[in-house]
C-alpha cells in the first residue's frame, strides 16, 4: 500500500508515518498542501492521509485540486 500524508504538525506527521511503516506500508510524508500536490502529481497512491487545516491551503482546497 502507497501512503501519502500529508500533515503540518511535525508530532502527528511521525506518528503516522512511524505507524504506516510499520505494518508494512510505504508511506511519503508531505508537510504543506503544495509539496503534497508535487507528490500526489508525481506518484501513484492507493491512499492519501490529508490534514483539514494545513497552512496556506487548507486540506479540502487540496482535494478539490486532486479530483480536478
């Protein structure tokens, strides 16, 4: 399984990357909407962990752009 996460808060960001790892997931963690969208353009992935309140763009703008 592909993760991209994409999460501002540096705490919740390795938790959730620590924790997908672990089981066995390849995960790209992603720390603002825009380098998110680099990623999510230039890969493939079979989930996307998005936070709602990112700064500059918030996580539903995000998605809009991804389903666009």
């Amino acid at each position: 399984m592909n993760v991209l996460i994409v999460e501002d808060d540096p705490e919740t960001a390795q938790y959730l990357d620590r924790s997908l790892s672990e089981i066995g997931w390849q995960t790209e963690l992603c720390h603002s909407a825009p380098d998110g969208l680099l990623a999510a353009g230039a890969r493939q992935f079979d989930v996307i962990v998005l936070d709602r309140m990112l700064p500059g763009m918030d996580g539903v703008a995000m998605l809009k752009l991804l389903r666009g």
